[in-house]
C-alpha cells in the first residue's frame, strides 16, 4: 500500500477515534438529535464554503436525478437517522463499548453485498466476518 494511503488511513483512524469522545461530551449537554443537527450544519456550510471557493458548485447542479436520490436517501439513512441512533447509543452507553459495536457496519455492508450486488463470498470475507463477529462479542465484556 502507498505511503501516502497510509497517511490518510492514519488521519482518518485518529480523527474519527477522537470524534466518539467529542461527541459524548457534547450529550451531555444537549439531545441526540440537537446535536446531529449542529453537526450537519457544521458539515454543510463547510462544504457550500470549499465548493463556491473551488468552483465546483455547479457540479452539485449538474448531478442526474438518480445520482441525487441515491445520495439523498444514504444521506438520510447514515447521516440523519444512523447519526440519531448512534448518539442515543453514544449518550446512554459507555463509548469504548457503543463505538465497536457501531463500527460493525463493514459487517452488515459484507452480507448486503452478496445478497444485493452479487459479490463472491471468500475464505478470507468469511474469515473477516467472524471476526467481526468475535470483536463486538469481545468489547461486551
């Protein structure tokens, strides 16, 4: 793997570890769904900001309507009501057990894969599911 995946690998494991810890710090504060709200807020205007400053606006105009409803509906399965659920998880529970158990998403992803996009099951995805698996068994404890 390039160096340079790796850099990125590392930032994005050291920026959503940290994000958990933020956040359950934030719910004590407020609600789940306040909170998700500020958060896509936050998100939104950052993007409108780097897309008018990098002149790619348009490109947002220019997306077909499949390509909308697809990004609308994930948006609101991941980013309103998975984001909703997860904070109820993060405030009533102990972040280093919700954070594992939520990342078991690869683990739903693997089995939607087969059954709706036709992918081949492998040893080694067998392998990694159960793994999953034992990994969410695991922080139970």
């Amino acid at each position: 793997m390039k160096i340079e995946v790796l850099f990125f690998l590392f930032l994005t494991a050291l920026l959503w570890g940290a994000t958990p810890v933020l956040e359950k710090m934030g719910l004590g504060r407020t609600d789940p769904l306040t909170g998700v709200t500020i958060r896509s807020i936050a998100v939104t205007l950052a993007l409108v900001i780097y897309l008018i400053f990098t002149g790619k606006m348009s490109q947002v105009f220019r997306a077909d309507l499949k390509t909308i409803a697809i990004f609308s509906t994930t948006g609101l399965m991941a980013g309103l009501f998975g984001m909703v659920t997860y904070f109820i998880a993060l405030k009533k529970g102990a972040t280093s057990q919700v954070v594992p158990i939520a990342a078991a998403y690869p683990l739903v992803a693997a089995i939607l894969s087969v059954l709706i996009l036709g992918e081949h099951v492998t040893i080694f995805r067998i392998i990694g599911t159960v793994l999953i698996v034992a990994g969410i068994w695991l922080v139970q404890g």
